[in-house]
C-alpha cells in the first residue's frame, strides 16, 4: 500500500514539473506571433504594441520552467521591458539615452604635427588633449558640439562640429614666420598657461626664438624664467623646483628620462631646442598619472618632423654647429633627424679664480702669505659635447599612431691647475658623461572615442670622473699631500606604461594605467687605486593608478586618485593619493589646489667631503640605510585673464622625508639620514600689447633641513635655500627686428664654513639683451642674432660650483666657477 502511494505522489510531481514547462519553437518570427503562440498555448496573460513588437524577428528552440523566466530570455537582448501587474506582462520600449560621441585630434596646420596637451572647450566644458592631441566628449543633449580649441603660440579656433570620428582640427600657428600669411581679428594663445591646475604651466617653445636665450640651451633657460624655477645660481645638470633637492625632479623627454649632461647653464642644454614640440611643467601637487619623483615634473615632447614638405633647419654660433632635417614620408608617416657639436672651446681665461677671501687661514701667517702671493690664477677648462636626435612617427586614418624616438649624447669636462709658491700644486679635474634614450610610444583610438597608449622606454647615464691633487714642497721636492680619487656611477632604466582613458559621460571620464620600472645603479669608486666603494642596486616595482575627472557643474572640476607602487624588492605596496580642485568663478577669475603624497625610490644623496665639497650619486632605496623618499605636497593658487593680462599667485608647503648624505667621521664613512621642508608664494605678471610682450615673476621661498649628524635637533639652511627671487622679460616685436631683455635677481645662497657657520650670502645678478633680424631670401627663412650676456659683468657665482683644495696640513683655498661673463654671442640661422 506505502508503495502504491509513494509511486503516486511521484506520478504527481513529475505530471506537475511538465505541466510547467514551457518550450518556445520559433523561425525566424516576429516577436509579436511569439507572444501570441505562448498567450494560446500556456495561457500568457499580455499586453504590448503589435505594430513595435512584430520588428524583432526571433529564432529560438528552448525550454523554460516559469513564464517570468520566458519573458525574460525573449526581451533580454532587445531595447524593451516589462512590467508584470495581476499576471498580466506589460511589454513596452525601454527609455534610452542616446548618446552622442566626438572624437578626433588637435593638430598644426602647416606640418600636421599633432599638438599635445591642448585646451579645449566642448559645450561648454574643459578639457585637455592627451600626448598626441588626442580628445574625446560625449553629449546626451546635442549631436552638433561647439568647440574652443587652444594651443600657446597658436590662434584659437572657435567651431561647430557634427557628431562623428577623426575629427581633425587644425590650428594655425601665430608666427608662422611666412611674410604671405596674415591673420587679423583672432585671438591668439600667447607663450605660457597658468590657472587651469594647482602647480601646472605650459609653454610654448617658439618665445624662445625671440629672448637673449642661446640657442643650444633655451629649453632650460625659458625654464628657468618661470616663477617657482630656481635661476640664480644656474646650476648645471638639474632643476630645483619648489624647494626640491638635486635628482628628486625629472625632465621626460618624448617619455625618455633625462639624467643630466654637463650643460652649462648659458651654453648647451640636454635637449636641442631643433626637436622641442611642446613644454609642461608640474611644480607640485601633480596627479596619479605621475610618479617616482618628489619634486617637479618637466615633460617635454618632441617634434614629429613635417608631413608636408622636407625642411633643413642650420644654425651657426660661435660656440657650436646644430641642425635638423625632416622628411615626409607618403602622407602619413615623417622622419626626423638633428645634431649638435662643438666647435670652439666655450671656456675663456679667468673663468675659474682662486677667491682668496674664502681662504681657511685660521690666523696663520704662512696661508695669509701664500693666498697673497697667488691672486688670480687663470683656468682655462677644456669642454667637448654633441649629440643626436632621430624620430620616426606614423598615423593612422583610424586616429592610431606610432613613433620611434632615439637620442644620444656626450661630454667632456677638464682642467689643470698648476701653482707654484712655498710649494708646488698641482690639479687635476675631469668628468665624462654618456647618455643614452630611446622610446617606442604606440596611441590606440577605440572606435568610442576611448584612447589607450602604450610607451616602451630605455635610458641610461655613464658618469666618469677623475679627481687629482699633488702637492710638494718646492725646496725638498717632497710629496706632503696627495689625492687620486676616481669614481664610475651608471644608472639604467628600462620603463613600460599602459594608459587608458574611458569617456563615460558629458562631465566624467576615468583614467587608469599600469607601469614597470627597472633602475640599476652601479657606483664605484677608488682612491689612489684602492677601492673604498662599490654600490650595486636594483629597484624592480610595479604600478598602478586609477584617476576620476569629474565636472561637477560649470566651471568646477574635482580630479581624485592614487597611484600604487610594489617594489619588488621591498616587498611591499606604497600608496600615493591625489586629488585637486579647480574653480572656475568666472571666465576671468579661476582658483585651484591640490594635495597628494609622493614617493620616490630611487634618489640622488649626496657625498661630502673631507674638504667640505658637495657631490651627488644615484642610489636605489632599500629601507635600510637608504630609505624611500616620502613627500607631501600642499598647492593652492588662483589667477585672473583680460584682455591679454594674466596675473597669477600660488603658494606651496612641502615636507620630505629619507634624504640621504655620506659623510666621512673619524676616517670612517657614514651614512645620515635628513628631513626638509619647504613653503614659498609665486606671483606672475604678464601683459600683451599686440604683438609686444612682458612680464615679471617673484619668488619668496624657504627650505630647511635637519640631518641626524647635526650637532642640535634644529632645522638649518638647505643649501639651495633663497628668500627672494625676481625675473622679468620683454619683447618689442618691430618687425623685421625683434628686441628682447631679460633681468635675473636672487638674494643668495648661504655658504657654510668648516663649522657649518654662514660665512658669505652672495646676491645674484644679471642682465641679459637680443637683437634678432629675419629676413626671406626666396624659399629660405632666415635669422641673425646678436645677443648680449651679463651686461652688468657680475662675477657671479653658480650653485655648489666652489671646491676646496688644501695648500698645506691646514690652509685651504676655495676654487669658484663663475657664471658666464659679459659676452657677446652671433648665430646665423636658415631654414629651408
């Protein structure tokens, strides 16, 4: 009996479960005779519109368990829904938001170069392009896009565009240095941009052409006229931005990092000006799409070289020989090629004295004897340099494009100093420098306007230097003293980095990307051919970061992020937030701030001699003696635009922690550990009046240091550290002639003695003038130059340029390199 029950209870179930099934057979039908089969066979209670339904055709074979389930399948991939009320389904369109997308490229008019990071507005709202003026909107309103497209030194372009892909916007350079072409009644982006983001500037190259600027250095000479950029001084292969210290700010050049040459500040530059497109500067408070350095950022991208017509570009000074060459090749593709070489010795007699007034006496008769009897002792330092560019970019009619970026460069640095008193001394200086780059950079332009780039990079810095001193007395000829110091420091970097920006909406887009780092550091160092320091460092990490750009209303901007980083040989992952607001008040008044954490973890310490001299050497971090480099950043600045005035102010608070300082103690050497801080105001002036142009910048600024071999806990003086410093530029455009000036005035750095006393604060000034003349022979462009350096003849004297060499078991003397005397330079420079 219990089985005849059990077997019927199944017999239930099973009847049950089939009559629920539900099979829809279905060939090519419409959608609407679906519905109507499963409302005669399976009684679907239903509601829908015939005519919009019988559009979908279906083709289906399948089985289902519930009639929701039914419903579900049949209108998952379609643009309608439903809505179930008392067993009835209600089908209607679902409500959706059409989008509409543009996206293109911001380029030159005359060569087609594409313009990096260029402004715009669309409908209203800012952005900026990417490496290859690249850009992007999306618009739920309007399919017709009014755009403000800008870009320094060229005329804005004010357009309606139709939605739609590669849209190419060409603008139309304001010296296109072709006396056929006049532009009247536009409105032209002049040679620098502030006000858009806290501790961001961009530049425009071409002002350069224009200043008593050298042409083989005018990359960082306009550099460093902006306010925030240290001048004074002109030290010689770095740039100290906001307080930063040597090797703790990076110069990217096409996504190659620049280690440093042996440039002199008013000679020759790490980058040939010949190759230079476009110049961003990030002081502080810098985004999550920026890491490895706790300073500054300087990006520099180079030119792709002209899809048009071959162009020669040769210039002439009596310093050195430089020239370009670009070369289309079809309609898409360029190649470009440039080099820089010396020619005549840049050094001239007297340029490196003794300055006797910084001798270490210490009451003694003998030095007091001895520094008179030397004076002024003439120096003459050999120098050599050149160094090549070669460039091969191409593009895609989809808006893709890929480049090919090479580079390499050399220096020679000497000198000899023989002196013959009570005794007999002899010098020997010398530094050789080998830098090599190269990148691979491919942009992807997805077909909804989403940009992805990948950069592939390899750079690497050879330092030589030898360092010999011999000294004897003259009437025993015996050997008292005696230094041969050699040292070899190599550092290579292979980098990779994926970016991928997404546009989700009108007032939203996120950024993300992912990196990997390799830094090998290789120091060796001998003394009279013993070896006293071999340092071999590896700093392998992986990154990441993830940033949000939101306009939250009209004329405010929020951008937040972070950027992760896991060296590998640290075992650990540091995080680096980011955020920074811009407020735009009106279309005159702006004002901005930013805050983020930085880490850096491979660092330039510095080395200090017995003698008390200065030297720097890359290290990698490793949380023992060397720890990683942590910095926090405070930015907050506004600025105002009218009518070709711009006035800007922004202040800054920086603290650092984990600098590194060798030090020898007791014959032994150490290793400190140090902290700073550093806080200043800019404030920048600029007026246009036509085609004339001038503007003063001021600095005030303080950083302090506190390293544990100080005798108190008390912070001191950084060596870079200046109160005040004032710049000023102008240019009178008579053309043909062009006239130019530009004043430099630093209050000083201090200079300790051997007791870590200040001794000496010496201010810095100099005046600088050009006269330019164009001309057009026939097809050619033509310039000649006359420009005229340190007008004022101040003795000034560089940054960390002095040394001490003993003269006997106590007195020393210090050797100063002064900055470039009054001189005047002639270049000759033709473009065909």
């Amino acid at each position: 009996m219990k089985r005849i029950i059990i077997f019927l209870l199944l017999g239930l179930v099973f009847s049950n479960i089939s009559a629920q099934k539900i099979t829809v057979t279905a060939n090519k039908k419409a959608l609407s005779e679906v519905l109507i089969d499963l409302r005669d066979q399976y009684d679907f209670q239903l509601s829908f519109n015939n005519d919009l339904l019988s559009a979908y055709i279906v083709s289906l074979d399948k089985s289902f368990s519930s009639k929701d389930k039914t419903i579900d399948f049949l209108l998952r991939k379609l643009p309608l829904n439903y809505q179930k009320s008392n067993e009835v389904y209600l089908i209607f369109p679902e409500e959706r938001i059409t989008q509409y997308r543009i996206f293109g490229q911001i380029m030159d008019k005359e060569s087609l170069e594409p313009l990096p990071f260029s402004h715009l507005t669309i409908n209203n709202s800012p952005m900026a392009t990417d490496e290859q003026g690249n850009f992007s909107f999306t618009s739920e309103t309007d399919s017709t896009f009014r755009i403000l497209a800008s870009h320094l030194g060229y005329f804005i372009h004010d357009t309606l565009i139709n939605q739609g892909a590669n849209q190419n916007i060409l603008l139309t350079a304001a010296s296109t240095d072709l006396p056929e072409i006049t532009v009247t009644d536009k409105i032209v982006q002049t040679f620098i941009k502030m006000g858009n983001q806290a501790g961001n500037l961009k530049l425009n190259h071409k002002i350069a052409g224009f200043l008593p600027t050298n042409n083989d250095n005018s990359v960082f000479e306009l550099l460093r006229l902006q306010p925030g950029i240290l001048a004074a001084g002109e030290q010689k292969n770095d740039l100290i931005i906001w307080g930063s210290y040597e090797g703790e700010s990076q110069v990217l050049f096409d996504n190659i990092t620049l280690w440093g040459l042996k440039n002199v500040y008013e000679d020759i530059g790490a980058v040939n000006p010949l190759v230079v497109k476009n110049i961003e500067v990030l002081k502080g408070g810098f985004d999550a799409r920026y890491g490895d350095r706790v300073g500054g950022i300087v990006h520099i991208t180079g030119k792709n070289g002209s899809r048009l017509k071959p162009t020669l570009n040769l210039t002439l000074n009596n310093i050195t020989a430089s020239g370009s060459y670009e070369q289309p090749i079809g309609k898409r593709s360029s190649l470009l090629l440039a080099f820089r070489q010396t020619y005549y010795n840049l050094f001239k007699d007297e340029q490196i004295k003794y300055a006797s007034s910084n001798a270490n006496l210490q009451g003694q008769g003998l030095g007091q004897a001895l520094v008179s009897s030397l004076g002024d002792l003439d120096v003459a330092p050999d120098y050599k340099f050149h160094d090549l560019n070669f460039k091969f970019t191409s593009n895609w009619e989809n808006g893709d494009n890929f480049s090919l970026s090479l580079m390499s460069g050399q220096d020679r640095y000497s000198y000899d100093i023989t002196t013959e008193s009570y005794t007999n001394a002899k010098k020997h200086k010398y530094e050789g420098n080998d830098q090599f780059g190269g990148s691979i950079n491919y942009g992807k332009v997805w077909r909804n306007g989403n940009t992805s780039s990948l950069s592939v990079s390899r750079s690497e810095l050879d330092t030589k230097t030898s360092d010999v001193v011999s000294i004897t007395r003259i009437r025993t000829n015996e050997e008292f003293f005696r230094r041969d110091d050699k040292s070899k420091n190599n550092i290579l970097e292979y980098r990779a980095t994926l970016k991928n920006s997404f546009v989700f909406a009108e007032d939203q887009n996120f950024e993300t990307g992912i990196n990997y780092i390799n830094d090998e550091v290789n120091l060796k160092e001998d003394s009279l051919d013993i070896n006293i320091l071999h340092i071999k460092s590896k700093a392998d990490r992986i990154g990441c970061y993830f940033q949000n750009n939101l306009n939250i209303s009209s004329g405010v901007s929020i951008k937040a992020g972070f950027l992760a980083n896991y060296p590998i040989n640290l075992k650990k992952v540091y995080w680096e937030p980011r955020i920074s607001l811009s407020l735009k008040l009106s279309e005159r008044v702006a004002i901005n701030g930013a805050w983020g954490l930085y880490k850096q973890f491979i660092t330039k310490s510095s080395v200090v001699s017995e003698t008390g001299d200065f030297r720097y050497i890359w290290v990698g971090a490793n949380e023992k003696d060397i720890p990683v480099l942590e910095s926090v950043h405070h930015v907050a600045g506004g600025s105002y635009n009218n009518n070709g005035f711009t006035f800007s102010v922004e202040g800054y608070y920086k603290k650092t922690d984990g600098h590194t300082r060798y030090y020898k103690y007791r014959q032994e050497g150490n290793i400190s550990l140090g902290k700073s801080k550093s806080y200043g105001l800019d404030i920048f002036a600029k007026k246009d009046l036509g085609d004339h142009t001038l503007w003063i910048s001021y600095t005030l600024s303080k950083t302090l240091e506190n390293f544990d071999y100080f005798n108190t806990n008390e912070y001191r003086r950084a060596l870079h550290d200046q109160r005040h410093e004032i710049k000023t530029a102008g240019l009178l455009a008579l053309k043909p002639f062009y006239i130019s000036a530009n004043y430099i005035y630093g209050s000083g750095f201090p200079i300790y003695s051997s007791r870590n006393k200040i001794v000496a604060e010496p201010d810095y000034t100099r005046l600088d003038a050009a006269l330019i003349y164009k001309f057009y022979p026939k097809k050619t462009k033509c310039e000649l130059g006359v420009l005229f350096h340190n007008i004022l003849d101040r003795n000034n004297i560089t940054y960390e340029s002095y040394e001490k060499i003993p003269l006997d078991q106590i007195n020393s003397i210090s050797i100063y390199t002064e900055t470039v005397p009054t001189s005047i330079r002639l270049y000759f420079k033709i473009t065909i």
